[in-house]
C-alpha cells in the first residue's frame, strides 16, 4: 500500500509529485480497489440526469469506470470529456473503450485546472475528487467550461460526527491513501455549493461520504 501524509505546512495546495507516484503505483489494480464504491457511482451518475446527445465532462476520471454507465445513458450521439492527470490511469480509460466509443470519448491528460478543451459541457461528475473539489481554481476551470443550468454531481470522503469514531477511523484510512491533504473534510463541497443554485447535499456510508448536487448558476464563471 502506498500512503502518504497530509503536507506538513497545513496548506491545502496538492502535493502532484506524490499524487502523481501514488495513482501510478494504483493503476494496475484500482478497478479491483473501487468495486465496494461502485453503488455510490451508479447513484451519481442518476443524479446527473443525464438526456442523449449531451456531453458531460469526468473530472479525474481515473481508468474511467464511469464512462460504459455514462454513454448509457449519453446514447450514441453523447460525448464524455474525461480529465485525468495520471497518465498511467489515462491508458487503461483509453484501453476499456471500443473503437466507436473512442469517437464519443475525449481524453485530456491534466489537472482539472491546466486542462484545455473545446466547449461547454451539459453535466460534470467529480466522483472521489477531492484534491479537485476543494481547489478553488480547479473548480472555476470546470465550471468556465460548463453550460449555465448544467447539472454538477460530486462524490467523496467526509469527516463524519465526532462520534463515529469508526466511520472516521474509515475515512483517515481511505483518506491517507487517495487525497494529498486532510484540509477541507469538514465540508469538501463547500466549493461547490458557492457554485450551485438547488445544492443538495446528502450523507452516505454512516457520514462518511457525500453525494452534493446542484445546477450552476447563471452568473458563474
């Protein structure tokens, strides 16, 4: 197992060299490590609402397990833009993609900040994101490339009430082992839900997931 430790300094800025050894180290087996989430993703995804021929962008999209529920859902006309900035992660989303899937899927291998696409999107899924969710610039390059009313479903970790001391020993493990900071646990969405008119935000797993959706305000950037 890889693990590595909250910065020292406290700040909330992502550690990429660690971040970048640890989902490489992941990729082979990461399939196998999501299968108990899988549920939480199939409720997400729902919660997009997703209608065919739109297009929706997966933040962080890892080895894209999301993506054979999404063009379900997308139809032959839909199209996903999946963002990862792992590029070992990039290769097995690429590799699970038949050749006619490979025409509705774009891949952009990045950061949710850094990455450069053409567009406006009808839905985003940050699903377990929270190096993402919780980065302030992160969220305004999602939410720049986002149609006004487009539906934002997101999934993670969360700290919850101090006694469950067992959910939380849960979420430490879980946490030490995917994100690079234990800032922002208290309320990871609270990036977003500044971003969302309708925001909802419910409990899952004894507290210690979230599902937060909402539709992005008219003003937002």
């Amino acid at each position: 197992m890889v693990t590595h430790p909250p910065p020292a300094n406290g700040s909330d800025a992502p550690d990429r060299g660690a971040l970048q050894a640890l989902y490489r180290a992941r990729a082979a087996h990461y399939d196998d490590e999501l299968k108990p989430f899988e549920p939480l993703r199939q409720t997400a995804i729902e919660r997009l609402r997703l209608q065919p021929g739109q297009t929706v962008l997966d933040v962080g999209c890892g080895t894209g397990l999301s993506f054979a529920p999404l063009l379900q859902r997308l139809g032959h006309q839909g199209h996903i833009v999946g963002i990862e900035q792992c590029a070992d992660m990039l290769v097995r989303a690429r590799e699970r993609l038949t050749p006619a899937q490979r025409q509705q899927v774009k891949l952009v291998q990045a950061s949710a900040e850094g990455a450069r696409w053409r567009g406006q999107a009808d839905a985003a899924l940050l699903h377990f994101t929270h190096d993402i969710v919780c980065r302030p610039a992160a969220l305004d390059q999602v939410f720049a490339h986002l149609k006004p009313g487009a539906r934002v479903v997101a999934t993670g970790l969360q700290w919850a009430p101090p006694w469950a001391v067992a959910v939380n020993a849960f979420v430490l493990g879980a946490a030490l082992y995917s994100i690079s900071t234990l800032n922002g646990l208290e309320r990871p969405w609270s990036g977003l839900e500044q971003r969302l008119q309708d925001f909802e935000v419910t409990p899952e797993w004894m507290g210690g997931v979230y599902i937060a959706s909402g539709v992005k305000r008219p003003s937002t950037a």
